[in-house]
C-alpha cells in the first residue's frame, strides 16, 4: 500500500486540475493527541487550481474534503487547507 502522504496527493490530483499540490504530514508534532493514538494523521495541504475561482474558502475545503472522500474518516485527523486559484498563488 503506498505512502499516506502519496495516497493524498494522488486522490487531490485525481479530483482537481491543479497547478500545485504540496501535502505535508505533520503527524510527527502530535505525538500522544487522540487523533494520532488512533493511526490517523495530521496534514498541511497547499492547492492552486482553477477549480476555486468565484468559491468562498469554506466551499473550497468542501472540494477538497470531497476529493479526499474515505481518507477524512480512515487515515486523516487534521487537516490544514490552503486552497488558491493560480492569481491568488501568484
């Protein structure tokens, strides 16, 4: 089974036409929180896609979560979206 971090990479390209996808796990800071006791983990994503333009930021992490569908429950405790369209990225 790959990687987590491949795993959210691969569902965020699948689901958006992006420019730029970084995802980076920073489970390692939440050592002994509830969420990392139970194997899920704690991510920083950055997207740019023209997908977001006209959206307000809540319906953009909608898009995301909805691109991540399964791994919000099984594999993600946290997750910190930063979601631009490529004028805002600049």
């Amino acid at each position: 089974m790959k990687p987590r971090i491949e795993r959210i990479r691969e569902r965020l390209s699948n689901g958006f036409d992006a420019s730029s996808i970084e995802v980076i796990d920073d489970s390692h800071l939440h050592v002994g929180h509830a969420g990392a006791r139970d194997g899920r983990g704690h991510f920083r994503v950055r997207i740019v896609s023209t997908a977001f333009e006209g959206l307000r930021p809540i319906q953009r992490h909608q898009l995301v979560y909805r691109a991540l569908g399964d791994m919000m429950q099984t594999d993600i405790h946290a997750l910190s979206i930063a979601a631009f369209t490529p004028a805002e990225a600049g």
